[in-house]
C-alpha cells in the first residue's frame, strides 16, 4: 500500500506501508514540498504518483529504511540525473542527501 503525505507517519501508517516488504520501505521524497511517498514496489510508482500532484522532478529523491538495522539509504534508480550532476542511484550531493535523511527521519521518526 503507498501512502503520501506531508506529516510523521504513524504506528498504523508504518505497518501499511512495510506490507511490501517487510523489512524494507521505499520512499521517495518531494524535497522542496516537504511530501513523503512510501511503500510502493518501485520507487517510479511513488515518483509518478507525486509527479500527478504537482511536484518537480528536480526536488523527489528515493530510498528508503531498513527496518532490521534502522539504516536510511539513498538507493534508487529515480536519483540516476546526470542534468542535475547526479550519475549514480546513490543521492551524491551531500546538501541534498542531507535533506532527504533529515526529512527520513522527521516523516519515521516513530521508528528511527
């Protein structure tokens, strides 16, 4: 089940969203409008989703938590932007991967 939104994700919320995977949610993150979209099989679906309400696709990043051992990446093909200096899965800009973690954690701070 994905779910998007723009506060914490709650107890319920969390369980809804692992349903994928269970010991892994992917997100991807409006970065700019403070929007999280989490639990879809592959990131494109929460990216595309986002995309029909509005966002630009310079701001949305994915990765995502690793629930055994509490670890946010910043793994996704979506971040693959070489227009934007970006040429790996990985979020390479420091500024920008230090938004999606800060954001990581204000949206599953019940469980980070």
């Amino acid at each position: 089940m994905i779910v998007t939104k723009a506060e914490p994700f709650s107890s319920q919320e969390i369980e809804q969203v692992k349903e994928q995977f269970e010991t892994y949610i992917k997100t991807v993150i409006d970065l700019q409008k403070k929007i999280c979209s989490a639990g879809a099989d592959r990131h494109f679906e929460s990216e595309q989703l986002l995309l029909g309400q509005g966002s630009a696709q310079q701001d949305l990043w994915g990765g995502g938590i690793d629930l055994e051992t509490g670890m946010i990446d910043s793994n996704s093909f979506i971040n693959i932007r070489p227009n934007q200096g970006n040429t790996s899965n990985e979020i390479q800009n420091p500024e920008i991967r230090q938004m999606f973690e800060e954001l990581m954690k204000f949206f599953f701070g019940e469980i980070l």
